[in-house]
C-alpha cells in the first residue's frame, strides 16, 4: 500500500494511492485513525480493513487536484546517518566511517514533498542530499538485526537538506541540517510488501533537470537493519520516527567549482519503486 496524508480543504486527511488518485480513508472508513502516527499504532488491527478498501475502493480525488502533505506531519525524531555511500565518503575527503555517523534533524525541518524549500536568510550555501528515508511503525529497543525489518512501517523519498557552512562550523552538524523545511519526504509511505529489497533501488537527485546524484541502495556502507539495530541501542524508536538512510556522491559542495542552490531552482529526488519528491527554493521572508 501507499498511505499519504493530503488535504483539500485545510484539514489533513489519510488516504490511499490508487491508479493515480487518493482513496479517502475517513470517508470509507470514519472509524480509522485520522493521522499517521496513530494509524501505526493500531495497524495491526486496520491493516486488513485497508487492504479491503484498497482492493473495491475508487479513488476519491485524482493526485492532481490534492496537496500532498508529509506524510508524518510531526514525527517524533528525525536521524540521519553521514558519510553512508563510498562515493560520498570520497568526494567529502574524509575516511571510509569504522562507526555510523549520526545527527538529528529538527521536527520543525518536516516539509511536504511539494512544497516549496526555504533559502534561509541566515545562508546562501544550501546543498541538496538525496536519501531513502525509512519510518519506523512498532516502538521498539534493542532490536536484533535479525528483527529490523519488522520495525519499519514503510518507505519514502527525502531530501537532507543542508546549510553547509552552519554544517561545518562545529563538529556537531545538527544546525547545520535543521533549518525549516530542510526535510521534505514523501510523497508517500509504501509498505514492505511493495518493497521487496530495500537495498536495491536505484535513487536520483536532479536539480532543474540536471542528474546530480545517482546510485542504488546496495552501496549504503550501513545498512538499514543495521543502523536501526544501532539506534536502537541508544533509545526507544516509536512510530513516526523517521530514517535518512544516506546519501550518495554528487553533492554540490563537491563540485568544482562548488555549487550551491539559489532562488528558483527546482531539486528533484527520486526513487524507483517508492516515488518522487520535488521542491521549489524560495527565499525566507522575514
């Protein structure tokens, strides 16, 4: 299944994706959870009930006259791993990782898979970080690797988002990673079952049509089940809590010369299989 949290009205709303339309859950089902992270927690007991739906339903609304919003409006924590793919470990100049690298994301840098990317005031060197973007559906500790799998509700595309010199002005990156709107994703959740080997799918960024990044899953230096058995080490993960997975080489910060985003370019990531996200860079009003 595809789950998405959209709107029409004003009013956020779970729906299913289906033959290029949503399936409006409320309406078919007003007795269903009516955000994300409380759908997760009772899956066990809808998932049948929307596996129905899915298969005699209509769609309610074609993609195209909704907005998409994130998925998890407000997700409990946000983590991301550094330096995950070898290229990127190269075109970063720094050496291959013995340990994950891992930071948190501010909550308030959640943004829907369309909508526009602020350029802060603050900075103009704002990079682009196409990742695999894994949510966790059961809270869970400890988790063995062999377990991991079960822990992850779905899938989406992200963005990590990054203000490189707030970045790389302390070791600790997660400023430098937390500006507003710095973590689009969606633009929906695709279960495991639509997911067969999360470690093979092939990711893209693309900045006003231009390939930046390119790569496939199977290069992650850590993978999923293994960072999720890492964090789980540290802290409980509950429902909502999102993963950035990594990202490949081709960051603008690396090119030569470097290049960052401006005003007006449109930044693209996508990912066979789970979907695509796009946002516009707007300058921050003040």
């Amino acid at each position: 299944m595809k789950l998405a949290t959209y709107e029409t009205d004003g009013t956020p709303r779970l729906g299913l994706v289906k033959e290029g339309g949503l399936i409006d859950i409320a309406k078919h089902l007003p007795d269903a959870p009516p955000e994300m992270i409380a759908l997760m927690q009772s899956w066990t007991a809808w998932r049948p009930k929307l596996e129905a739906l899915a298969d005699k339903a209509k769609p309610d609304h074609p993609l195209a006259e909704v907005h998409l919003m994130a998925p998890v409006q407000r997700p409990g924590k946000i983590f991301a791993i550094g330096l995950n793919y070898a290229d990127h470990v190269a075109e970063s100049k720094m050496e291959m990782p013995k340990h994950q690298i891992w930071f948190s994301k501010a909550v308030t840098s959640v943004n829907g898979p369309f909508d526009p990317i602020e350029m802060p005031a603050a900075s103009p060197f704002i990079d682009y970080e196409a990742e695999l973007v894994a949510v966790i559906g059961t809270r869970c500790k400890n988790v063995p690797k062999e377990k991991a799998a079960d822990v992850i509700f779905g899938f989406a595309a992200g963005n990590d988002m990054t203000t490189r010199d707030w970045q790389h002005t302390t070791p600790q990156w997660t400023l430098g990673k937390s500006f507003d709107t710095h973590a689009p994703f969606g633009p929906w959740i695709v279960t495991p079952d639509e997911v067969p080997d999360p470690h093979a799918l092939n990711i893209r960024c693309l900045v006003n049509g231009e390939l930046r990044q390119t790569s496939n899953t199977r290069h992650l230096i850590f993978d999923i089940y293994d960072q999720i058995v890492h964090l789980s080490k540290a802290m409980t993960l509950e429902p909502g809590d999102l993963i950035f997975t990594g990202t490949p080489g081709g960051i603008g910060a690396a090119m030569d010369p470097m290049v960052f985003l401006k005003e007006g370019d449109v930044v693209r990531v996508e990912i066979d299989g789970v979907g695509e996200i796009e946002g516009v860079m707007k300058a921050e009003v003040i």
